[in-house]
C-alpha cells in the first residue's frame, strides 16, 4: 500500500491574500496531489500542477459564482472544485461593473505627520521653489527630424566637455529623442507633444536646456516658442539656447552649435547645489512592467506603504496605467476624496475603454503573455495587484496625460500601461523619482528621472541584480513583512533622491515616448 502523502502547511506553499478570498496563490510549484493545511484547519488536496503565481480553489466555486482575490471578484466560475487550479479552462473574466457611488462621498483626509516630523533629502531648490532630485543639461528636439542631432550633442558633450569632477553639481547631459512632431494631424496629438516637452524642459531636474529643430515640421521652434509663451515660458531663468538645423546649414553645424551651448551653460549649471529639503518636495511616480502573480502580493503593495509615507509627509504620488485600473476602478473610486473625484475616475477609464474600442481594441487584451505566463490570468487579476503601487490614501484627483496635477497628494494620471509611453508621462507630470515594480525584470529607465527597481520575487532579483536596485520577494519567503519591505523602499526613495544612483542611471537607460493617443499617420 502506498503511503498517504504529508500534509504541508498553506504558508510554506501558497498565500490567502484576503480573508475573503475563495483561491490562494501558490509561492512554488505544485505538482498536483500534495496535501494542504489551510488556515482553518482543512486539508485540502491539490488535484492538478499549479506554477508559481497560479491560484487553486481553497473552497467549492459552483457555476456561475465569482472567484475572489484581494476580496474582489476576479472571474466567473464555470465549475471549480475544492484544490483545483484555476485557469481559462475553468474560470470566465466576467465580473461586475460596478459604478454606484454615494453623494455624499467623502473620504477622509490622510494621517499627516506633524510639522518638522518628516524625512529629509538632498535636493535642488530652484528659484520657483520645487525641488529637483538631479540637476542635468537636456538636449529637447522638437521633432524626430532633430532627434538624431540632439542625442549627438548630448554624447559628445557628456564625453567631451563635462566630467564630475570639473562640474561636480551638475549630474550630466541628457538627449530625448523621440519619433513624433510632423506627419501627423493637429489637435491633442501636436498638444501632447508640445506639452511633454516643455514640461521636461520646464522640470526641477533640469537645470539647463538646449531645443534643437529641423526648422519646417509641425511642431518646429515657432510652434515650441508659442506653446511656452502661452503658459508664460519656463517657470524660473534657467540658462535655455535654441539651435534650428536648417538655419545652422546642416546637422554638423547644428551640432557644433549645441555643443557651444552646452559648454557655455555649463559653469552656470554647476551653481546649483543640494540642500537638505523635507520629504513633501518628493513627486513619486510609481509604475509596474513586466508583473507575475507575486506582483500584487509582493512589490506593489510594499510600493503603495511608501507612497504612503511619501504622502503622510505632504508629498505626491502619481498613478497611471489607466487600462491596468479596468475591472477595479471602483476601489480608487470609492477612496476618492469626494463623489466627484469618484466620478472623474469613472470617467477616466470610460474615456479609454471608447477610445480603444475606436481601434479596435478592449482593455481586456492588455496582459501580455508575460504577465498570463506568471499567473496574470486577465486584467481585473491585474488591475487589482497594480493598484496597490498607490497605497491607501485617498485619491485627490485626476490629471491628463504628462499634466502636472493641482495640489498635493495622491492622484492618477490618464495614459496608456505601455511602460515606454506611460513612464514618461509621469516624468512630464512631474514626477521627480519613479519606482518601477516588476515580476519578470524590465530594463526601463529614463532621461531626466531616476527609476528605482523594486522585484516581486527572489529569483528575478538574484537573476538581474545588475539592473533591479531593490528586492520585495522576502516578503513571498516570509522573512520580511509588507511594512518592513515598504519601509526600506521609502528609505532607498530618499537615498536616490538625495543623489544615489538607480540601477538604471548606471546603465545609461534613458528611455522617452511621447503617447499619441489620436494619431494616425499622414
């Protein structure tokens, strides 16, 4: 006779997330067959292979009831047994759309830490009174027919004329090449251009700027120079050139010019010294890429405790990712300061469910097959875990695409989940530290903002230590809580604020889209 197998207890193999929940997310592999104590006191048996980042049923799900994470609904089940594996086989996407708030929404302030009581950094004060986690030169080009030259002047000018010991205040010199501004039609696609630019070209990291043209597509130095002087030029005088390529006789020229530019700017630049500033200067951005089934468990909600401590000290947090709120834009809904915040958050992920569907797309095909391979199995799985990157304060309000909001606070940003254009989006709204979560290593960084990587396991982390600066995968094995990993994020925000550099800066990421969210080419 063949011996029963042991028992093994849920925390050694699997997580419960909530106690609502019918599922538990498995932590390694099961090979179907083991048999699983669960909080309760059940034993369950596993009746297929589950891989890490997957669900088995804790519970009967009978027909046409829903499976539930994070105490949310997360599918519709078309028959699951108590210890089955969950997958498409046996589990609909269908959940409900929810969309009543109450009038009287009001949700309460956060808890803020008394005057003085905050964490500091070394930042950039500038004249307008933000402050800056890193003090560069950026090369803006208006347009793709610029790009090239404005990355040639920003190289040979950060290999030739600037080091850290001759400019040790400046951080260096920075190109944003990008591939939109001309065969395109006007309207919000040469808008959105035109205000991401200037934004970066406005933003507290950037201590000087040199803008380049081609000198006749749409979003040319004219159209730049009316677009600043309607919001009344760059927020303080920081040193700023213009450089046209056919004014300058061609790209030579146009770049010998830039590096003059540069080199002039630079002594100016240097100026610029850190001080010590209160942590409610801090404009975090936090995003995700690449995510598995820990995602949500792991490095999001470590994330979201920071974003925390980040607004508790009268700080920002910006959210974007508006597909990766679909199926859960309730719960941001619902924490909204007020029904009218809650309502614009409706009508946020409204407004991008019609303007996908105008392609011939539904939000409901944004998991890669990366994300379903790690147990994201669609996008309300999804959109629950990536919520928790805001943390628990309530939402403030929300704000366009690369648009910096009104106040302090927490608020969620319109844009795309595509990490190459939301990530800049962030930047442009803004944010003056990012850190990015992931379950299966992204490479992102960007040109003008440090972002921090944070894993959602231990394997990814030992795998890309080159590239992820932080680990929330302790909190998978069960040596570290969701606090003590928050708590060491926040630490690590200040440090790389203060002039540590991200992982990603040390390999030269720099990364910069524009989104073109009505663009069709001409």
């Amino acid at each position: 006779m063949s011996s029963m197998p042991s028992t093994i207890l849920l925390s050694a193999c699997a997580i419960i997330v909530d106690d609502r929940d019918n599922v538990a997310v498995v932590k390694s592999e099961l090979g179907g067959g083991e048999r699983v104590e669960i909080p309760d006191g059940r034993v369950i048996e596993i009746t297929g292979a589950v891989d890490r980042g997957h669900r088995f049923a804790i519970n009967q799900i009978p027909e046409g009831e829903f499976l539930r994470q994070y105490g949310q609904p997360i599918g519709t089940s078309l028959g699951i047994a108590v210890g089955d594996p969950v997958s498409p086989a046996n589990m609909s996407n269908d959940v409900p759309v929810v969309r009543e708030l109450p009038a009287d929404l009001s949700t309460p302030a956060p808890d803020y830490l008394p005057e003085g009581a905050s964490e500091t950094f070394a930042g950039f004060r500038r004249p307008d009174g933000r402050v800056g986690t890193r003090n560069l030169i950026l090369i803006v080009p208006t347009s793709m027919c610029s790009s090239t030259e404005a990355l040639q002047i920003a190289t040979l000018a950060e290999y030739t004329a600037w080091s850290q010991e001759q400019f040790p205040n400046v951080d260096g010199i920075v190109a944003i090449p990008h591939a939109r501004g001309c065969g395109c039609q006007d309207g919000s696609t040469v808008e959105i251009l035109l205000r991401t630019l200037a934004n970066y070209a406005d933003h507290p990291n950037v201590g000087g700027v040199v803008f380049i043209d081609l000198g006749c597509e749409k979003t040319n130095m004219q159209a730049m120079d009316r677009f600043l002087g309607r919001r009344g030029g760059l927020s303080w005088d920081k040193p700023s050139a213009w450089v046209g390529i056919q004014e300058a006789g061609g790209p030579p020229a146009a770049i010998e010019a830039g590096l003059g530019h540069v080199k002039a700017m630079l002594p100016r630049v240097n100026e610029a010294a850190r001080e010590d500033v209160p942590a409610s200067e801090l404009v975090l951005g936090v995003k995700c890429g690449s995510s598995d089934g820990f995602s949500g468990l792991s490095c999001n909600p470590s994330l979201g405790r920071a974003a925390d401590d980040v607004v508790r000290s009268g700080g920002s947090v910006l959210i974007t990712e508006v597909p990766e709120f679909c199926g859960a834009e309730h719960v941001f809904a619902q924490r909204a300061k007020n029904a009218s915040v809650g309502r614009a958050v409706y009508d946020m992920v409204d407004w991008y469910k019609e303007y996908a569907a105008k392609f011939g797309g539904v939000l409901g095909e944004n998991p890669s097959p990366g994300n379903m391979r790690g147990g994201l199995l669609n996008i309300t799985i999804k959109s629950l875990g990536a919520m928790a990157k805001a943390g628990t304060t309530r939402v403030e309000g929300v704000t366009g695409y690369s648009e910096p909001p009104e106040g302090k606070g927490l608020f969620l940003m319109q844009g795309p989940g595509y990490d190459q254009e939301s990530t800049p989006g962030l930047v442009g709204a803004g944010a003056t530290v990012v850190v990015f979560t992931t379950g299966n290593g992204t490479t992102i960084g960007n040109a003008i903002c440090p972002v921090i990587k944070l894993s959602s396991n231990t394997r990814t982390y030992d795998r890309m230590r080159s590239d992820i600066d932080l680990n929330a995968g302790q909190v998978i094995d069960g040596t570290e809580s969701i606090d003590e990993v928050g708590a060491r994020v926040y630490k690590h925000i200040l440090s790389v604020a203060g002039g540590e550099p991200a992982l990603a800066e040390v390999n030269k990421h720099r990364e910069f889209q524009v989104w073109a969210e009505r663009t069709v080419s001409l």
